[in-house]
C-alpha cells in the first residue's frame, strides 16, 4: 500500500513477504514498499527464522544512495489488509523532502541502558525540520528498557516525543536483533537500541491505548528492587499477588502455567494519566519475589487489571484515533504501529485480524505497518515512557 496523503512532500509505503526464502522476502517486501521512489528510511520487521544477512541484502538493493535501514526482530509483523505478517518481513519505507532522517545506536543495554539510551537518540539533534519525534528500536530481553527513556531524556528535551518498540523473538526470549545500516551494509546487533530521529514539515503525532481497567482496592509496592517486586503492602508480593488472581503457591512451581496466568493478570502502575501495565514474567518462589522485565518503583500503588476481548480490540483504534487528532486531523502520509506481543498471544489470529480491521476503518487508505513488540516506548513530555500491552502508534502527516 502507498501513501494517499495530499502532500507529496512526505511519503510512506509499505510492502510484506512471507517467502521462507531470505533474499527474496526481504527484496520482495522492500521493492514493493519503495515502489520506485527515492526512500529516506527503510524500516525493517522480520522473524527471526530468516538468514539476515541475506534478507537484509535484498533491502539493501532497494535502499538507494539516500536510504537509511534499520529494524529488529519481532513477534510478528503488522499490516494493513487481511491477517498479518506472521512470519515474514514487513518493510515501511519514508521519504520526500519534506521529511528529514538521522540514525544512531547504543549499544551494551543492559550494561549501560542510559548511556545507550543518550547514544541512540545523538541523531536527533541533528534535525532542523519544526516537528520531530524519536524513534527506537531497542533489544527486547535487557530488562531495563525504562533506563534507556531516562538515557535518552539526557540528550534530547523532554518534550520531544518518543515512540518505538521491544524487539521479539517470535516469543522464544532467548535472543533478539537490531539493524542498523544503509545499501553499503547493513549491521546485525543485539543488546542494542537503534535510534531515528524523524522531522518533518508537518506535524507528527502519538496515540497510546491498552483496553485494560483496574479492579480491586490498590496495593502498596513496599519493597521492590528495579524489575524485582519483593514486597507488596508488606507482605510477600507472590503470595499477595496469588490471593488476588484466586490461586495458590502451586502455581509458581509451574513456569508455563504462572506465565499463563501472570499475562492474563497483569499489575497495573498508577500514573497521572492513567495506568501502565507490568506483566510478571517469573515467580521466585524461594523469596516470594515476582519478576518483571521493567521497573516496578518502590512506594507506587499498583492494582490487578482485567480486560475484556472487545476492549484490547477498540484500544488499536483508539490509538490511531489519537495521533490522528495529534495532527489536527490533517491526513496522514501513514501509520507506524507498535502493538505488544502479549496482546496478540491473548487476542489470537481472530481477534488480531479484528483489531487490524478497527483500526484501518480510522485511518481509511492510509498505509499502516509495524510489529508485536516485547514492550512499547511512548512518550509526548516528561521522563517516563516505557509500556507494556499497549498499542502506541505513530502518524506523519
């Protein structure tokens, strides 16, 4: 699909393959979102079953003196029309001159996460155009994603807008990659974050929606460490967080099962504007900590948070309905969206073929495209900005 906008100044096209075969998915998918013209940006989702060396010299063919490529791995792709790209590669490409691209990389995350965090966004500072917004695309497993926000917000104003998405793994968590590079070459990283910085002549906005709601009075983080929540109302968090799903200890004995459970169940972490979600990842029985892969702060109230299938399906909607309205209702070149993979594991392939159509109805003819994530990065002002079973979607106008 390609841009529909009415200012040819600012383009966005996207292409998918599902080819097994590396090269040819990866020329297939970017030739088709290119479709001939001169990309400033060709952004990259894929599987982690392909050769990437090989899928990503197919881009590079398509790439152009001017294009940058960057990219990561993912749980599965996003793209307009029917079903998903389950497997394959989804390639976006951005260009025009009204559009303005600058990348960088941090590398060491989770090491260094706000040293990386300050490293990937150094392209930003580079822009000239009046709007801009930062992109990154950030290793999935580091556990310490938020850092990198608090990194980034060192170099760049806090009103700068931030948006992105986790890398997956197709949901193995064993290991996920970045890319970074251009038609000379192209890098495969892991433990890293890829930066882009975006500007543009028009403005450029932020939808952020889950479809959770709390339930139940709150508790009392008392005694957490990072992603590690040893303590609820004073009390051991496991056995806290137990009572309040109605299980018992027995469950935390069984990884897969508490996992299950843990998704279907996650906390919800009081904000001024609502709630951001943690998901437990593991349970520890031995000390009757539970953990997560994002901080969890000492002294915040948190709650159990429930949903129903209607709910995270109109929460993709309403995430466009936002950037939309960001832009002043002006008619975007496209939509980047970043959805988390949990979400689509809850949903399955009906409910996500149903979020997709919601979605398309309230960005009619504009080209969207991007992936299930392992935890989301949106941010219009302040520090903070690390989510998790959340839609975040971009909109360039």
């Amino acid at each position: 699909m390609q841009s529909r906008t009415g200012d040819p100044s600012r383009w966005m096209g996207v292409g998918h393959s599902s080819s097994d075969d590396a090269a040819t998915a990866g020329k297939a998918a970017a030739a088709q979102a290119v479709a001939g013209r001169d990309p400033s940006l060709l952004i990259v989702f894929c599987s982690t079953k392909y050769d990437f060396d090989r899928l990503l010299d197919g881009v590079r063919g398509e790439a152009g003196e001017n294009g940058a490529i960057v990219g990561c791995t993912t749980t599965g792709g996003i793209v307009s029309g029917p079903g998903t790209a389950e497997a394959g590669v989804v390639v976006t490409a951005l260009g025009g001159a009204g559009l303005e691209v600058r990348t960088a990389v941090g590398r060491g995350v989770a090491a260094n996460p706000q040293e990386a965090g300050a490293d990937a966004v150094a392209g930003v500072a580079g822009l000239t155009r009046e709007h801009r917004a930062g992109l990154l695309l950030c290793d999935g497993l580091s556990g310490v994603q938020h850092e990198v926000v608090r990194g980034a917000y060192t170099v760049v104003s806090a009103v700068l807008p931030l948006v992105g998405g986790c890398a997956g793994d197709d949901m193995k968590f064993s290991g996920t990659h970045q890319f970074l590079g251009d038609q000379n070459g192209v890098e495969v990283l892991t433990d890293a974050v890829v930066g882009v910085g975006l500007g543009s002549d028009a403005k450029i906005g932020i939808g952020i929606a889950h479809g959770w709601q709390k339930q139940g009075e709150p508790m009392v983080v008392t005694r957490s460490d990072g992603g590690r929540l040893y303590e609820l109302d004073e009390a051991p968090a496991l056995d806290v967080y137990l009572k309040r799903i109605n299980a018992d200890r027995s469950l935390a004995v069984d990884a897969q099962a508490f996992q299950d459970a843990a998704f279907a169940k996650p906390l919800g972490l009081s904000r001024r504007t609502g709630e951001d979600i943690r998901i437990a990842h593991a349970a520890v029985p031995d000390d009757g900590s539970l953990v997560f892969i994002a901080e969890v702060p000492q002294g915040a109230l948190v709650w159990e948070m429930v949903t129903e299938e209607d709910a995270l399906i109109s929460a993709g909607a309403e995430s466009c309905r936002q950037a939309i309205e960001a832009i002043d209702g002006a008619q975007p070149a496209g939509v980047l969206v970043f959805d988390c993979g949990v979400r689509k594991a809850r949903l399955g392939s009906a409910g996500i073929e149903q979020e997709i159509a919601a979605m398309e109805k309230t960005i009619p003819g504009v080209p969207m495209a991007g992936f299930y994530t392992y935890g989301e990065f949106a941010r219009t002002r302040g520090s903070r900005g690390m989510h998790y079973l959340t839609v975040v979607t971009l909109a360039v106008a």
